[in-house]
C-alpha cells in the first residue's frame, strides 16, 4: 500500500546538461527508460543531493530503478556506471600515504584519468618519431662521407 515498488531498468541517456544556477549545480539528464516488459518511455533525472559516489553520466546505457505504478524513476546505487565507492576508497588511500609520508617529501602526481594516459602516449610516439628522426640523419650522414 505504501512506498515504491522500484524494479531495475536500463536507461539510455538521450542529453545531458550541467549547468550553474545561483552558485549552486543544476544537473539535469533525459533518459528512455526500457522496463522489461513495458513499452519504454522518456524522463527526467537530476543529480542526487550531497552525493559523493555519484558519477553524472552523460552518454550510454545506465542502470536506472523505476516504479511501474507512478512511473517515477531514480539512479541504481548498485550500477557502478552510475555510482562508484571505488573511486571514493582511492582518493582515501592517496590522503593516507601522503600523511604517512615524512615531511619535505615530494607528492606524487598520477594520471588521474584515461585522457592524461593518452597525453602520455602522445608524448612517448614523439619521443619515438624523434628517435627515429635522428637515426635516419645519422644514417644520412655516414652515407655522405
């Protein structure tokens, strides 16, 4: 009789907007909800409030619950597409070493995502463009005398 009979669903993101209100985030997402053995329908979702594990999607397939009588839907906690405490258990574990280590010490800086891995092998292919350069003149210049 009372509270939300929530059932999981994937849900495709159709647009996602982050935008700044007042000093304060609005983040909206237009999600297609397909519930199994439902005809799929469109709705709208906003970032859950004070949350820390939440990652706001903005592409591709989620994890969304919906409840089949009100037609209300809300992010799955257990999607880790949507929500991640691995995230939040590594930033805690770069907090720890870095207290552990003595003082004076250096920090120790690391990608942090897949785009300064990217970076990095950008950086390694001219490193190897440039190598490779030098080798060809080096052959020139033995051919030359």
């Amino acid at each position: 009789m009372f509270g939300r009979d929530w059932q999981p669903a994937e849900a495709t993101i159709i647009e996602a907007s982050k935008a700044l209100y007042n000093l304060k985030k609005n983040y909206k997402v237009v999600v297609e909800v397909r519930p199994q053995g439902e005809a799929p329908f469109r709705t709208e979702l906003g970032i859950p409030g004070r949350e820390t594990h939440f990652k706001f999607p903005t592409t591709g397939p989620v994890g969304v619950l919906f409840d089949p009588t009100s037609r209300k839907v809300k992010w799955d906690r257990d999607d880790p597409r949507v929500y991640s405490d691995q995230d939040r258990a590594k930033e805690q574990a770069d907090l720890d070493a870095a207290l552990r280590a003595p003082a004076g010490s250096q920090p120790v800086v690391e990608p942090q995502d897949d785009a300064a891995q990217s970076n990095a092998d950008e950086h390694e292919s001219i490193a190897q463009a440039r190598q490779m350069w030098r080798e060809n003149l080096e052959m020139r210049d033995l051919d030359g005398d």
